[in-house]
C-alpha cells in the first residue's frame, strides 16, 4: 500500500462566527465557499464554510482582519496529519464510515475517523493526499491509530 | 480417490494437476487444491463426517452449501470449520466435532437408542429432582451435547473492519445477480457484486446443462468481470441488512461494512428437503447438494443412486449423475412437475425407471444408506418397494433465501402455483431479483433481473420507476407435502437441533402452537444453519396441526446475522479514542500516575503507586500550605457569543447570568425539564455578547450540544463554540498563589484589581490567556485558560517562578480531597439521576424569581419537597477502621435510609470525612449515621456541618499571601 503518514504544522487556523463572518473575511481579501460544508483554496490553505455563519481558516499567516469587524474570531490548535500517497482513500476504509467517493478535488468534508470527529480536506488533485484535522487532545490517538492502519494492511498485503 | 470423476468437468473449481496431502481422524488422504474439506472427504469414499447434536446419529454432506452443520471439523487451532465451503489445505490435521472416538464409530452412539426418552422440551422438564444430581446432569449433557469444543485458553484475535460505498450492492453472482449487476452498471452506477462462493456463476456452474447456460446467458461472467463499472468480491457473504442501507459483508479479511444507495438480493433458493425415516443418513444428499458436488469438485456422491423429485430440477440432478457414471435405480416423483422435462425425457430414454405418484417411506443402512424404500403417495408400506443403493437424492421444494429482504422490511407470501414462498413487498432501494423471486428458468432470471435492476436505477436516479413485471414461473418447484410418517418415527425436520417430526407435532400438542412458540420451545431453526432447511418444513407440520394455510402459520422473524460470523470478525478493530492534555508528556516526565477519566487521561498523583496515599496527602498540604499546580484542561472551555448570549444562558442555567457584569463570573448550575441537575460550571462575562463558560470534564460536548440546541429551539442569534480540547488550563492553587503568579504576569492581581470569582484577559509567556478567581479546592486559586500551545511554556514557567516557594504539581486524587475538605460536590459523584438543587442543599443557585429557565417549572414545584438531602458526615480523628466507600449505604432501623458520595481521610482535618445522600426525614433527627461498609461491619460516624475546612470563605479571598504566617 503506498500511503504515509506524517505530521503536518505551518498552518494557522481560526475559526471565524457570527453575522458578518463572510463580510469580514471577503474584506480582508478571503474567498469565501458559496456552499455550506464546502472549501475553497487560499493562501496556502483554504477557507472551508463550516455553517451558515461559521468559517474555519487555515492560511499560511493568521488572517489579518479589521477590528471592528463583527464576528467572533478563535485561534485553534487543530492536530494536523498528512495521508500522502495514492492509497490514502484505501486506508481510510478501514476507519472511516464516511463515503470517501465524495472527496474529489478541493473538497471538504467534515466525519469521523477511528471514534474521533475530523475535518478532511483534498487539495486540487484528491489523488495527492488528504489533510486530516481533529481536536489536539485526540491527535496523538488519531495518528498512532492511523499509522498502525497503514502498518497493518501493509502487512496484510505481504 | 474412487468417487473422483476421471473425466474433468469445464466448470470445475479444483486443479487436478495437483495434488494435497491431509489427514482426518489421523489417516492421511489426498486432495486436489480447490477441493473443500468434505468434497476431499467424499472423494475418498469417506461419509460419515460427523454426529448429530442430541442423537450422536451418523451425519454426513447434505448441501454443500454452506449449510451442513452435521460436517463440521475441528483443528488443532480452530473449530466448528465447515467443511462443505472450507477449502482443504495441504498438511491439514482434521477431527470430527461431537464425536467421541471416531465419527463413523462414535463412543456416544448409543444415545440415539434412548432417543424416546428425550422426547422435544425434555431438558425443561427433567432433572429437577434430585436437585443435588444436576450438576451431574448438566456436566454429561455439556460433555455430550453440542458442537465442537471451544478452547479456554483461546487468544482473542481481531480482523479489523473496513467500509466500502457503491451505488448499487449487488448480492449473489448467479445469473440474476450477474445481469443486474451488467445493467445497473450499463446505466452508470457503481457496481459492488458480492458472492459467497470463490468463483463467480452461481447456479450457472452447476445446476444447467453447460449449452443451456451459454446459450442463455452468453459469457456473462466473462462480461461482468470485464466492465469497469462492476467490482466484484468473491468468497463474500451479505449476513445482514442494517438501518441506512447498510450490509455487512463477511470475507477472509474480516468483515466489510458496505453502504449503498440500492441493493439487488439475488440471493437464490435454498433447498428443501423431505421428511422420512432415516432421511439424515449419510449418503441423503439435496439434489443441488450432488450437483455441486459433481460439476465443482467432480466428485460423484454414490455409485447407485435412488432419486426423489417434484420439479424439473431433480430430473436434471438425476441425468447429471447418469452422465458422470451413478447408475441411477429410480426416480421417484412426488409430483407432475418436471414430468415433460427434456431431462425426464432424457432418463426415460436411457431405461431409468421413473416411479410417478411415489414418496420415499424410508432410507435404510445403520451408518450409511444401503437402500431406499419407495411406495406411492396414498399407499400404505406393504405396496412399497425397496431398492439397493448408496445415495439418495432428493429434490422436493425451495425456498427464497430472502433474510436480507426480510430483513429490509420486505414481506413474503405463500404461492400457491409455485408451491412456496415467494417475496410480496420490499422497499424500493432493495429489490429481489432472480430464483429468489419465483423466476426459474434462466430467461425467467434474466429477464427478472433486468426488470429488477431497471426499477431500482429508476428510483435511484429519480426517474419514473417502471412497472414490476412478472417473470415468475407458473409450474409448482416445490411439493406441498413431502412428508411420510413413519411407525418408528425418527424422522427429521431440523438436522441442526435433531427435532423430529414427532417432536414438532408434540410441542403443537403442548400448546406452543404459534410459530415463534414452537421456535422457542423447540430450538427448530436456531441451530447453526438458522432453519434453513427446517423452517419451511416446521410451518407446513404446524400448518397441518393447526388446520390452517401457511399464510395463516406465518413465518420466524428474520434477524441479523442470518448466517454465524465468526467472533474475531464481530470485534474488528478496537477503537477506544484517548485524549491527552497539551503538558501530557510532562506528566509522564514528572512520574504523574495515570488514569482514565472518560476518553482522557489524568494524572491522580505523582510519584511511586505504592506510596499513593503519602504522596496525596503531601500534594494536599502544599496545597493548603503553599502553591500547587494541576492541569484542568479536561475542563469544558465553552465560548457564547452574539446579541443574544445572555438570553441564551439565562434560559440554560438556574442562576442569573444577564446581569453579570463584565468581568465577573458566576457559578452554573444546569438542570433537565425535571429539575434534576446534570452538568455544573463557572460562566464568566468577558464583553456584553461574549460569555466564557466551563462545564464538567466529562460532559463538555453535552453541554454545548445543550446550548447549541436551546439557541436553535429559542430562535436566538448566538453561537457556542465547544472549545475545550483547543485550549488548555491549568489551576494554579494554595495561599502562595498570587506571589508566584505575579512573577510571570504584568497584570495586577491584588485583590481590588482582581477580586475573587472574576475574569481577567492577559498574556502570559506571550500567549493570550483569562485568568479565572475560582474557589474550587478552597484556596487562593487562579485558573489560567489558554491555547493549547501555549501551556507548556506556562506550565514551565509557573514552576520555575514557585520553586523556591516549594511550589509542587498536584493531581485529580489531591484536589478531590480538597473540595471535599470546602464541602463542593462532584456532580454525576455526589448527585445521580434523580438528584435536583434542592437535594444537593444547592437551592441558593436556583433563582426562582426568573422567569424562565429550562428546569424551572418543576423546581417551582419542588421546592421544600425534597425527599433525600446531603449531608456530612466525619469519623473520629485517628480512626484506623474500614474506610466506607463511596455507595456504601446508611442504615437505620435495618433499613437504607441513604448511600455515601464522597469519602476521603482529610491531611488537614486528620480525620476520615465524607458526604452522604440520606432522607429528608433523617436530616434534622440523627446526629450519627450508621454505615453498613465491606463485609456487613456497621460503623458509626458523626453528623457534622460542611464545608469542613474554612467555612466562612475566608481563604478563597485572602487579600494577602501571609496568610499563614
């Protein structure tokens, strides 16, 4: 199986809510998903539209946004994990219940992964990898659980 | 290997250009690979594969199916193998299951002589008296009774479990199967088609003539295994049908959870067989059973056969045998049907008597069929005639193998025309298709498949769905009553259970005349084949009983799993999600010993486990002494922001939140609609849209679930943000507290500054943080939120700051004794589930005069009528005894009047203090309380006022450090 999994740092999140939200965000220059439960790319990141008025923002740099702009702007400290390789879907099989035919390219689907709530994102070729995020508390789970996955069916195929 | 065919056969699955060594009861044989255990066994002539469950009577193949119970095998690292679908391996060892000795010469044959006196419910009705003999009893009937024998000193194993999606599932690769799959792909779906067989065909591989098939159905397995739309899975078995369309498959690897959008049940007929005397005789094979047997493995199940039939289908078995060399000594017919078969035609022909009008009254042969005794229908034995041979072939009905359809929620109903059940409603993602739909003939099946896959790509697409059209056979396949009673009786309904048709019939008698009843009382259809070559039999036999139709009789319910899964494969993966702190591995350095708090993983103490008590109570007084530390970022961290924040807190919490001011905090208490209390924290107001708020560690995620439905449900413009694995928190505690922050801070944190219970927003070693003025261990406390990064380099610098004030960390064992010293609750330790405010002697948190909050109405009523109340409670100072735990229950008058919550020898009282829930009634009477602990010893402890330690709150707003000096 030709998947790895790594570590992945160098991103800033922040997790934008309230009315005003896209405002805010279009204002300081971010492009903003039409779609709820959608993404699009940016700055090295992308912006993925998690509800009617929440956002979340991975970028290369914290967003600089106005002051007296209106919504509510939380810096968070997501575990990142990087599945790279062209198996990366196949191995997620055998822990996530979620329908992985959906993650194309550029998408963005929020599921869970071994018992743990996550965020998946595909870059604009899906067959490169997947970027896995989930609450910090759980990262050291999620990846020791994931690697062993890989270790297994690699394994497996031998 | 006498009964292996010498010419090869073009479907055939094994490979004769090699050749396996095994061995089965320790005398060696020899295979080809592709042979499964019991085709291997039958090649060498060897019959007699096992011994039946109550009986010990001599059983062999029958199906060849995945059926045969009464084949299974053991080996030295596994058991109940079946060996009708197991692949033999080279080298195998192999033993029969039940048997003591060998199989054909079973020890515990001589139980089937007895066989009367274990007439059906026996082991209800005996062996209650004497009542010293049952372990006696009960110790033979383990040893005797049974399938094979499962090793204690098994090691667990686990397959993992994977997911698959598809459009369409596709389940069994037969000719239905195959031509769904073809058109459901052909319309752009994906195609997921499942069989449980190693090799794609179905019945196209063993049941029709090879020219009959091609012309029928033209490469279809070659087409479908060509199409890129279609993913196939062989040796993979649908057990079962689930909510969401979803169905786990079985396999070699484990068990595959596959969710689709549609499903096609292409599943077939199961075989039904007749009843008569000595029909379980080894030699006894369904007529399917030899086909497979013949076309897959080429092995012939007997060199003279007597044939049973009553459809088209057993004339063919009977020709396939004539052609592979069986000498065939009759053909019985039960019925007309299949009368004017080409196959029948072709028997008659070749000189084959055909016997019409005629039953089977009986097999013969003690271990194996020696002869068949065949009569007419309405005649009596004295007009029967027996005829020598070592097999007999039977074909009298079918049955759909529709569990997964029932499973769905699709109904079955009795055909009369077809003589069987055929399915009359299904859902319309989940359609049968095929010979489990009444079509037989391969251009019935055919074109019931396309019809079949078209509706279900119509509903799937949302097109107009197309009509169901009838490709249903019109000729009966099935006799209505392939039964012949026998004076001797030991004629059998159900091989799994070794129910007779005496059996069934007494159970009627005895009033279970219910199919579900009969089910129950008698174990028909709950062996390791789940009835399904018993059930249909069990409702024609309670049908006659009852004088009804099998309509009327109804049908056993359905459930999954419809076939055994192994328990390896039920575990799959062990999924137990941990969360650790951000300073985890701080912890760790610091000899922190571990334990689990839910999904998180806290530290009780630190230092040697062996020393666990000293180093608590040395953790307590730095604490009470000086300055300690704990991580608290299992605390819910939880962020209410927008217009409409106060409102929505208001209606959540029994306090009042609204009028906080910026800055301040105040305590939570959450209650349900009846009041009872559920979750308890600190709200702090940190802008007039904006609330902090914490909640308990193990029930973060409830809590802000709770606020984010009441904001939706209330129409309110707020959002909850469930922070509380982004951020960390650490409480900073103890009379040194303030002088030791103060050393890494820039914000004043005298007491005018920042009062007791406030909230404050600083920088910490360059991190955002809010420190909280909180009293929960009964010090000088400050908590200090922060993000997660963040709190190693906090974490770090705190102990740097404290260390020449002794500052030490402290763990969740230490601060428990500490708020039980200040007398705070626990919530979900000292409450339960019917617990409310008043109870918990909490009703200064409950703010009646508002209006309104989630729980109020039933605090308004029950305000003063609480039944039970908290108290506390102490044991003598130097008291050495046993320590009550917690649960452990008050007595009074030899009555429980009440359980203990909380129990712990205070370091700072020198005494044993604790909480207990007890009754109102007893609250102002007893000045002690009495104790049931370990071992019914009663002890008597001292009604005492709480909080034990500093009761006017002194030490929680300490305006200086010197306070113990």
């Amino acid at each position: 199986m030709n998947v790895s999994v790594s570590s992945r740092g160098g991103l800033d999140l922040r997790q934008l809510v309230g009315a005003g939200a896209a405002a805010c965000l279009q204002g300081a220059g971010y492009p903003i998903p039409e779609v709820v439960l959608s993404a699009v790319p940016c700055s090295g990141g992308f912006v993925a539209r998690t509800g009617h008025d929440e956002f979340l923002v991975a970028a290369d740099e914290a967003p600089q946004l106005s002051a007296a702009s209106p919504p509510w702007c939380f810096q968070r400290s997501d575990h990142l994990i990087e599945l790279t390789g062209p198996d990366w879907a196949q191995a997620l099989t055998a822990v996530c219940p979620h329908d992985l035919r959906a993650l194309g390219g550029d998408a963005w689907l929020m599921a869970t992964v071994a018992g743990v709530d996550v965020w998946l994102r595909t870059g604009p070729d899906s067959s490169g990898g997947l970027l896995i995020g989930c609450d910090p508390s759980y990262g050291h789970y999620l990846e020791t659980t994931l690697r062993e996955v890989v270790s297994e069916t690699e394994s497996l195929k031998q | 290997m006498p009964f292996r065919c010498s010419d090869a056969g073009s479907r055939e699955w094994i490979d004769r250009s090699r050749r396996i060594e095994f061995s089965f009861e320790g005398r060696r044989y020899s295979a080809h690979p592709g042979d499964t255990i019991t085709s291997a066994l039958l090649a060498n002539g060897v019959v007699v594969l096992g011994r039946s469950f109550k009986y010990h009577r001599p059983r062999g193949a029958f199906s060849l199916a995945n059926h045969d119970i009464n084949a299974l095998f053991s080996t030295a690292e596994d058991t109940n193998i079946r060996g009708d679908v197991t692949p033999v391996e080279d080298g195998m060892a192999l033993e029969a299951v039940n048997v003591r000795g060998t199989a054909a010469r079973d020890k515990d044959r001589y139980l089937d002589w007895f066989g009367r006196f274990m007439p059906v419910g026996f082991y209800y009705k005996a062996f209650h008296r004497p009542k010293a003999l049952f372990p006696w009893f009960e110790k033979a009937i383990r040893q005797r009774a049974g399938l094979g024998t499962v090793d204690t000193y098994w090691r667990p194993r686990r397959r993992p479990k994977r997911y698959a999606h598809c459009d369409v599932l596709v389940i069994g690769a037969g000719p239905s199967g195959m031509t769904a799959a073809l058109e459901a792909a052909e319309a752009g779906l994906e195609v997921l088609l499942v069989d449980e067989n190693p090799h794609i065909g179905g019945s196209l591989d063993y049941q029709w003539p090879l020219d009959t098939a091609e012309a029928a159905c033209p490469s279809l397995a070659e087409r479908v295994a060509a199409h890129s739309g279609i993913t196939v899975q062989t040796k993979a078995l649908a057990v079962a049908y689930y909510a969401g369309q979803w169905v786990p498959v079985a396999t070699d690897e484990g068990i595959i959870k596959v969710c689709a959008r549609g499903i096609v049940v292409a599943t077939g007929l199961l075989e039904q067989p007749p009843i008569c005397r000595n029909n379980d005789r080894p030699g006894v094979l369904l007529a399917s059973g030899a086909q497979r047997l013949l076309r897959r493995f080429g092995v012939a199940p007997c060199q003279r056969a007597v044939v049973l039939t009553a459809n088209a289908e057993g004339y063919q078995a009977a020709l396939d045998l004539q052609y592979a060399g069986v000498e065939v000594a009759a053909v019985a017919a039960l019925t007309e049907a299949g009368a004017d078969s080409e196959a029948a035609a072709a028997l008659t022909e070749a000189g084959v008597p055909r016997l019409a009008h005629h039953a089977l009254y009986q097999v013969h042969g003690d271990n194996t069929v020696t002869g068949a005794r065949l009569g007419p229908i309405d005649g009596s034995d004295a007009d029967a005639q027996d005829y020598d041979c070592d097999g007999v072939i039977v074909s009298t009905g079918w049955a759909p193998a529709a569990h997964l359809l029932h499973e769905a929620g699709g109904k079955v109903r009795y055909d009369t025309e077809l003589a069987m059940h055929v399915p009359s409603s299904w859902p319309a993602s989940v359609v049968p298709a095929g010979r489990v739909n009444g079509a037989f003939t391969l251009a019935q099946q055919t074109a019931d498949a396309v019809n079949a896959a078209r509706r279900l790509v119509a509903a799937l697409t949302g097109a107009t769905v197309p009509a169901v059209e009838d490709w249903r056979d019109h000729q009966p396949h099935s006799a209505e009553w392939p039964i012949v009673r026998h004076s001797r009786a030991r004629e059998f309904v159900d091989l799994d259970e070794d129910l007779q048709l005496k059996d069934l019939e007494q159970a009627a008698r005895e009033g279970f005349d219910n199919i579900e009843l009969m089910k129950r009382f008698s174990t028909v259809g709950m062996g390791p084949s789940q009835g399904k070559h018993s059930n249909i039999n069990a409702i024609r036999i309670l049908a006659a009983s009852n004088g009804q139709g099998m309509d009327a009789t109804g049908s056993t319910t359905a459930r999954p799993m419809y076939h055994p899964v192994r328990m390896e494969d039920l575990a799959g993966r062990r999924f137990r999600p941990q969360r650790y702190t951000p300073i985890h591995d701080r912890h760790v350095a610091l000899s922190g010993c571990l334990f689990e708090a839910g999904p998180w993983l806290r530290v009780g103490h630190y230092g040697d486990e062996a020393s666990a008590d000293d180093c608590v109570a040395a953790e307590v007084n730095t604490v009470r002494n000086g300055v300690g530390l704990i991580d608290v970022s299992t605390l819910g961290k939880i962020e209410v922001v927008g217009p409409d924040a106060a409102r929505l807190l208001e209606g959540t919490y029994t306090a009042r939140m609204a009028n906080a001011k910026v800055g301040a905090t105040r305590y939570a208490l959450m209650v349900d609609d009846t009041g009872v209390i559920i979750d308890d924290g600190v709200v702090g107001r940190l802008a007039e849209d904006h609330y902090y708020l914490t909640a308990g560690s193990g029930h973060a995620a409830a809590t802000a679930r709770t606020l984010k439905r009441h904001a939706v449900e209330w129409g309110l413009d707020a959002h909850v943000v469930d922070r509380t694995g982004q951020l960390g928190a650490l409480n900073l505690a103890g009379p040194l507290s303030r002088s030791v922050l103060a050393r890494v801070s820039d914000m004043p944190l005298d007491e005018a500054s920042f009062p007791y219970l406030n909230i404050r927003e600083t920088r910490l070693c360059g991190y955002p943080v809010r420190l909280l003025r909180a009293g929960f261990v009964g010090e000088l406390a400050f908590e200090i939120h922060m993000p997660a990064a963040g709190m190693g380099a906090v974490w770090d610098a705190l102990m740097r700051a404290g260390a020449d004030a002794g500052i030490a960390p402290f763990g969740v064992d230490a601060q428990r004794i500490l708020r039980l010293e200040k007398g705070h609750i626990i919530v979900g330790q000292d409450t339960d589930g019917l617990t409310t405010p008043f109870d918990a002697g909490m009703s200064w948190a409950v703010h009646l005069k508002k209006p309104f909050f989630k729980g109020r109405g039933a605090l308004a009523h029950l305000k003063g009528k609480s039944p039970k109340r908290l108290v506390a409670f102490a044991l003598p100072t130097g008291y050495e005894g046993p320590l009550p735990r917690e649960c452990h229950l008050a007595i009074r008058d030899g009555d429980i009047v009440g359980r203990v919550t909380s129990i712990a020898r205070s370091p700072t009282l020198g005494r044993p203090i604790g909480l207990a829930m007890i009754e109102r009634g007893l609250v102002e009477d007893d000045a002690l309380l009495t104790l049931r602990v370990d071992n019914g010893q009663y002890i008597t402890a001292e009604r005492v006022r709480a909080p034990f330690y500093d009761p006017d709150g002194e030490r929680q707003r300490v305006a200086s450090e010197e306070v113990n000096s």
